[in-house]
C-alpha cells in the first residue's frame, strides 16, 4: 500500500503553493501520495484547487510536510490556528513516530527565513514526529543564491524578480525534500510493518 504524505501549506500569493507542488512531484516521484491541504487566512475564501485540512487528515497520514510565507519571521497565524485545533490528535498521538519536514517562501533573503522554518518545525516535534531536513549530498544546498537550507525546502522572492517563480534549484531542492520524507515513511512501516 502507498505511503500518504500530507502537504499543508498556507500561501496568500502563491509562492508557498509552488513550493508545495514541487514537493508533491517529489513525493510522487518516491511512489507515494501527495495530499495537498490548505487552512484559510481570516475573511478568506476557500481555495478553489486544494480542499482545507481537517484534523482527520492527521490521522490518515504516513507524513507531514508543512509550509508557510515568512510573516514577521515565523509561520503564518492561519497554520498556527489549526495548530491549536490538534489538542486532541495529540493526546491520542496520531502523529508520534511519522517522518516530517518544514518549508517557506520569502521576500527577503535574510528576512527570517531560518526562524520560519524552526517556528514550523515546533509543533511537529511536540506531536512526535520524525524531523528530516535536506542533506549537503543535495548539491542544490552548496549551488543555491536564492531559497533552499539543511533545515527545509524555500524559495526567496527576490525584489528584481517578483512573479517570476521558483528557482530552477530551489525546485530541485523542494522535490528532494519530498521524495526524502516519502521514502522515509515507507522505511518506517516496513519495519513497524
Ligand atoms: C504580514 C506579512 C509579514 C511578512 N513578513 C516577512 C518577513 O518577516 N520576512 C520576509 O522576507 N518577508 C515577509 N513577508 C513577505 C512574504 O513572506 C512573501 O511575500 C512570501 O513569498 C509570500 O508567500 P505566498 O506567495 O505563498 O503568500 C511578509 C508578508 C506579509 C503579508
């Protein structure tokens, strides 16, 4: 049976989106399922592509890969909101033992990328999950002048070039991040197999 990695992410603009998409191309890639969810910002409509998580989108996953826009240098409130809705999905664990991995897009390059991809990362190691970062054998993290770090996949929207999208490495690295967790979910249940 294949692997579920969900892909949550928040993006009022779209960049974040790319960054998702690619990294669902990676976890396809791997043989596994992308489940692209969303969460709405305050007075937002739905998006119209990706349906809005629901916590039971926790439970049913093998994975967890979890992106939001730098704001201020820390995740988007949005993400942080559905967050506190997971209480109870943490108290039963649901997602203890799960590979993870963080992802952002910024306008700047030293604009808080770093602190975004941390804050991320928070509430996956207090629900229990299984951290995983990009490695320096990607040789995108030595090649990059944009996004992309050992701590997770991103993209800098550089002021020159706004609109113009994700990186041709920024890419490769957000594919490889996604391919990374869904082969290491599959790892984990065949030996819990
Ligand atoms: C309220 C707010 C706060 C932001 N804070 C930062 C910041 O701290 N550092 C930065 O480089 N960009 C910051 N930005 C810019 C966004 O991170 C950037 O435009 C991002 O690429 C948007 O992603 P999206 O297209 O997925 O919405 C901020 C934007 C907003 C609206």
């Amino acid at each position: 049976m294949s692997s579920r990695i969900l892909i949550l992410y928040y993006s009022r603009n779209g960049a974040t989106q790319q960054l998702a998409d690619a990294i669902a191309q990676g976890v396809e890639k791997a043989g596994a399922e992308a489940v692209l969810r969303t969460v709405e910002g305050p007075g937002e409509p739905k998006s119209s592509r990706d349906l809005t998580v629901d916590v039971d989108d926790l439970r049913t996953c093998d994975g967890l890969i979890l992106g939001s826009p730098t704001r201020f240098g820390h995740m988007a409130a949005a993400l942080q909101q559905f967050w506190e809705r997971t209480s109870t999905e943490w108290l039963r664990g649901v997602l203890v033992d799960k590979p993870a991995a963080v992802f952002t897009s910024s306008s700047s390059m030293h604009g808080g990328q770093e602190s975004t991809l941390l804050s991320l990362a928070v509430p996956l190691l207090h629900h229990g999950m299984i951290l995983c970062g990009i490695p320096y054998t990607e040789p995108g993290l030595q090649q990059t002048s944009g996004g992309g770090s050992p701590y997770g996949a991103s993209h800098v929207e550089h002021a020159d070039k706004v609109g113009s999208g994700i990186s041709a490495v920024e890419r490769d690295l957000a594919v490889a991040l996604g391919t990374r967790v869904a082969r290491i979910a599959r790892q984990l249940q065949s030996r819990s197999g």
